[in-house]
C-alpha cells in the first residue's frame, strides 16, 4: 500500500513538473550586415522575352540560438521606406537560402508597379528583411537598382474585349466582344467598326483596365476612334511590345483549284462569319474525274497598301471527307505557300452541282474554321 502510494506521489509530481514551462523561444537574430549583390546602381536592360535574370546576394543573417533564419527580399520605389513595399519575395530554397534569382520578366513586373514606364528608365531600391518568428529584422542597409524597360506591358492581360459603342454589341460592358488568345501575350479579333469610339479592356465586368490604340501601339486607358464608314478588321494586339496591327478584311473569295479563280464571294455577316447562301457548286471535269478543291483568299489593307492571304488546310493533300470526317478537317490555317493545288481541302462527293450554303468563321470561341451545308 505505501508503495502504491509512493507511485502515486511520484506520477503527480511528475506531471507537475510536466506544466511548468521551462522553455523559452528564443527569437533574437542579428540582422544582415552587408548586401553584396547586385552593386549599389547597378543598371541592368530588361530583356523579359528571354531567360535572364538577376541574382541578389547578401550576408547571412545570425540566430542567437543558431537555429534557421528566414528571408525576403523587400522592393519599393526608389524614394521608399520599405513601410508599404511594392513586393516582398522570398529568398531561394523557399526562404532559406541568402540569394534570390530574380526573372527580367518579374523585375520588369517589379518596375512597373514602382511607376517606370514601359521604355522609360528608373530606380528600384531593395533590402533583405531576415525572420525568425514573429522578429523580422530589416538589412543594415539598402541598395538600388537601375533598370530600363522594353516597350511593352509588364502585367499582360489573360482576357481581352473589345467595346464601344462603334462596335457591333455597343457599348454595354457585359455584351463586350472577347478577343482569341492566338499566343502568348497576343490577342486578336475579326469584326466590324463603325463611326464611333471603341475601346480594349480585361474585364466584361466591374471596373476593368482599360486600353486603347495609339498610333499602332497599345496605351493605357483612353478610348480610340474609327471614322470613314463602316469597315471589317482584323485587330491584333501584341502586349509583349505593346504593338497593334490594324488589318483591315476587304473581301473573302472561295477558291476553286481547278479554275485558279475565285468561285463564289462571301459577305461578312458579322460576328466574325463570312457567308454565302444558295450557291451551286460545281465541279471540274478531269480526263481522270471530278477535281472538287479549294481554298480560301483574304483580300486585305495593311497601312493603304492591298494584299492577299490564303487560308487552306494543314495537310498539303486531302482525300475527301465524308459524315464521318473530324470537325479538325475544316479548321483553317494560314499558310504562305500559295500554290495552286497545295493545301486545298475537298469537297464532299454530294455536294457536286448542289446549291450550298458556305459559312466562314474566326471567331474567338472556337479553331479558326468553315463549314459547307448542302440545301
């Protein structure tokens, strides 16, 4: 019995002992002493296309109980003080390590935010700021960077829409006409204009960013205006240099191989379609058999100057296709090879001597394509 009691006593203050808290956490750190790169004003020329970037190193920062300190490094404008930073990016290895590469992509991004201006040249100022729980210790001192910016938007839009009451939904926000993502950074759109303002914006609701053009490059805010009468464009607006190409669509013809002419014309329909209705077509009658290919031309004005494009298939040869076919065999492709019998599609065999609806479309919600109804 006593020694049961003795147990007993021995487990209570064991875990008397276990509530009394004789750990402290220590979180005193010495700051970092000394940035060692880049130099102080160094000027770097933003190449953001590329893989370049800049390396930022400083000394390590010290525990006083030499467990792991933790960094980020801190950017703001060059007359800053690091209380409302424009970033604040962790070091490499996830915070760890006394370094920080830096993309020219994400510094440029950096610049923009600190208000320089695309082609403009400016300051950026840095410091590291080293942790150890809630104790953040800035750098014993700070360093700026020169950088110059390329022409073009540091923060490039996922979506694009065009509106404005010269546009073909007008001007209510939420009918806004969204452009096709073509590549990175690159956006288009096929569609009439008339008398009136328009304008680009990254949003279809709320309060979006709002660009216009300008002399063939692409500002910020602002509203543009078309004037002449009603015309068809292709816009194509380039956010990596900010540059636009305004296209403008003077007439769509289909193609037929076997005459080297234009068979039938189609009209814009708007919405991004060309389109005619009721048309017989034909075909040729070859010493082997019926010859039933085609392709389509784009007449077009680029800066008052005609030209032509011409949009055909991605296989320099095609059998013809059936019920069966894939939608893929309709899409259209631009292609530099204007050879008379290259990359034309065919025909299917039923639509010989019929009358045919033809409808062309390079909309923004679906491949660039065309198809043809037999009536």
């Amino acid at each position: 019995m006593i020694r049961y009691i003795s147990i007993i006593t021995f487990l209570a203050a064991l875990v008397a002992g276990c509530k009394k808290d004789d750990y402290k956490l220590n979180t005193n750190i010495q700051p970092v002493d000394k940035l060692t790169a880049p130099l102080n004003n160094k000027f770097t020329k933003l190449q953001p296309a590329t893989s370049a970037s800049v390396l930022f190193e400083w000394d390590q920062a010290r525990a006083e109980d030499g467990s792991l300190v933790l960094y980020e490094v801190a950017f703001d404008k060059e007359n800053g003080d690091f209380s409302n930073p424009i970033a604040r990016i962790p070091s490499d290895g996830g915070g760890v390590q006394n370094k920080l590469n830096l993309s020219h992509k994400d510094l440029n991004s950096l610049a923009g935010k600190a208000g320089i201006p695309a082609l403009g040249t400016g300051r950026i100022k840095w410091t590291v700021l080293a942790s150890k729980g809630f104790n953040i210790q800035p750098a014993k001192e700070a360093r700026v960077i020169e950088v110059e910016r390329p022409n073009g938007f540091a923060e490039i839009p996922v979506d694009v829409f065009l509106t404005g009451d010269a546009t073909e939904t007008g001007a209510d926000l939420s009918k806004a006409l969204k452009l096709k993502s073509v590549t990175a950074g690159v956006f288009e759109i096929y569609t009439s204009l008339k008398d009136g303002k328009y304008k680009f914006t990254d949003r279809n609701s709320g309060t979006p960013n709002v660009f216009s053009i300008d002399n063939g490059l692409i500002r910020e805010g602002g509203e543009t205006t078309q004037a002449g009468g009603t015309k068809v464009y292709r816009l194509r607006l380039d956010f990596n240099n900010a540059a636009v190409t305004v296209t403008e669509i003077t007439g769509i013809g289909l193609w037929f191989a076997p005459d080297d002419k234009i068979m039938h014309e189609l009209s814009y329909a708007g919405n991004s379609t060309w389109s005619f209705t009721d048309k017989v077509i034909t075909f040729k009658q070859e010493s082997w058999g019926r010859d039933e290919r085609y392709k389509f031309r784009l007449n077009v004005k680029n800066g008052g100057v005609d030209g032509q494009e011409w949009w055909g298939s991605s296989n320099a040869d095609n059998n013809r296709p059936t019920s069966s076919t894939p939608a893929a065999f309709w899409e259209l492709k631009t292609i530099t090879n204007s050879d008379r019998w290259n990359f034309c599609y065919k025909f299917r065999t039923e639509v010989d001597t019929k009358a045919c609806d033809v409808n062309v479309y390079f909309r923004a919600d679906k491949p660039y394509t065309h198809e043809v109804i037999i009536k």
